[in-house]
C-alpha cells in the first residue's frame, strides 16, 4: 500500500541575527537543524497558493507522539487542520492559535522544538509559515519588537526555503518573486507598528544575501 504522507527532512541550518541586537532575548537558544515535513502522497505540493498573513490553511504542527504532546501546550485533533494523510484520533497537534505558547514554553522548559513537532503542509502558504514559526521556536524574545522580530523570521523562512528548494519543488524565479513579495509584507509592519526601519539593515535581507548564507549551492 502507498503511504498517505511524504515525508522530507528539511535543513534548517541557524540563520544569524539580521536585526538589532535586544529585539531577541535569547536568539539561537536552540540550534535548529531539521524539520520534520509531511504532505499527502495522493495529491501534488500545492505551489501556487498565494503567500498571505492570514491563518495558514492546512498547516499544523503534530506532537510526535500522542501522550507527548506536553501539557502545557494547548492542543487540537490533528486531522482537523491536515486532511488526506491518514491522521487519525490519536493524532494530536499544536492548536493553531498557540504558536506564542510553544515559542515560550519550549524555551522555559528547554525543549528541542524537533522532539516534540513535526510539520504538516500541503501548500507553499502553510510552509512558508510552518518555516517562519520553526524560527520563532529556536529564538526568543519578549515580541516588544514586532516588525523586527517577524522581519527575523520570515528572512529565515526565505532562507529554508532557497536551501530546500528541490525538495520543496521551488525554482529560483519563484523563490526570488516569493523573497520580493515577502520583504515588502515585513518593510510594511514597520509602519503599520508607527516604527520606523533602519534602512542599515536592508542590505542583510536581500535575495542574494540570503543564498550567499546557504551552506552550498545545489547544482
Ligand atoms: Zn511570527
């Protein structure tokens, strides 16, 4: 029988800080190396849905175990929010709207993020921000700094992005368009916060700054 998921193991090498120091209390407490990403088997990756701020359709963090998703986490039937990849009743997931509550929780308790969660995804949408939250998880801070904080982890999510491009079926004019599209969303925040953007910073987020970090080019 064919299995319903896919499952990859996306790198997701540490980005360095790109914002001001004090946005983050304590970036990089736990190093991020792999994610865990599952997507149905019987259907395609979904590449043309459009990235938006909105809640991310399809995409939910699974706990790795049922008895393991951890009590202080608020949690939700896991095939309520991934559909077609065989999840059943003791599938249990992060509950969509308690990203912040892992963020600080995974952190006080020192638990790695992959030990605990695994990403489901079916469109580039729901991996972009699956991405952007895993960033969230591995770096803390007290969120005073909203742009500057969420400007940190969408450029990690670009990042993972263009280093796992092949498996995620990306090509490079998709992930430039993509990169383009997304900074602007974060340069936005700026003044929808009343803050101002310190254009000093421009030149660590750009297309070619983010692949010159890749650890090695693919051919
Ligand atoms: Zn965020």
């Amino acid at each position: 029988m064919t299995p319903l998921r896919i499952t990859e193991y996306l790198a997701t090498p540490p980005l360095p800080r790109l914002v001001p120091e004090g946005v983050f209390d304590d970036f990089g407490w736990c190093a991020s190396d792999t994610l865990e990403w599952s997507r149905p088997s019987a259907r395609p990756f979904d590449l043309a849905t459009p990235l938006d701020g909105s809640d991310p359709a399809r995409m939910v963090f699974v706990f790795h175990r049922a008895d393991h998703g951890p009590e202080f986490l608020p949690r939700e039937m896991a095939k309520l929010h991934a559909f077609g990849m065989g999840l059943g009743d003791d599938d249990w997931a992060l509950a969509p709207y308690a990203i912040d509550d892992a963020t600080d929780g995974l952190w006080e308790r020192r638990m790695r993020p992959r030990e605990v969660l695994w990403l489901a995804a079916d469109n580039m949408n729901a991996l972009f921000w699956g991405l952007h939250d895993w960033s969230h998880f591995h770096n803390h801070g007290p969120f005073e700094e909203r742009a500057w904080t969420e400007l940190q982890c969408d450029q990690a999510a670009l990042f993972w992005m263009w280093v796992n491009r092949g498996a995620i079926g990306l090509d490079e004019p998709a992930w430039l368009r993509m990169h383009a599209d997304v900074l602007q969303g974060a340069l936005a925040r700026f003044e929808a916060e009343g803050k101002r953007f310190n254009p000093e910073y421009l030149p660590r987020c750009t297309a070619d700054a983010l692949r010159d970090l890749a650890p090695s080019r693919q051919p």
